[in-house]
C-alpha cells in the first residue's frame, strides 16, 4: 500500500453487515453480502453501501 491509494472492499460476511445489506445471490441466508466499501490509505472509509 502506498499513501494515498484508495482500496474498495466487496464481498464481506454477512454477520459484519447491518441487517440492511443485502446478502449475495438468492439465498438469503447467504454467508457473504452484496456489501462494499470504499477505504482510504486503509483507515479511512469513503463511501459504503
């Protein structure tokens, strides 16, 4: 990593995500979300969704 990069997340497990996030694929019982977010130089979060 290099000061300034900005890295996006995707794919997160599902029981670190808000009950609001939606899971991935059909299953909603799925163990990993359609979640991401976008972080900068790895400690700061830009934008999530």
């Amino acid at each position: 990593m290099y000061p300034g990069d900005l890295v996006f997340v995707h794919s997160w497990p599902s029981s670190l995500k808000p009950f609001y996030i939606m899971p991935k694929g059909e299953d909603p019982k799925a163990k990993v979300s359609e979640g991401f977010d976008s972080l900068y130089c790895v400690v700061v979060e830009i934008s999530s969704g």
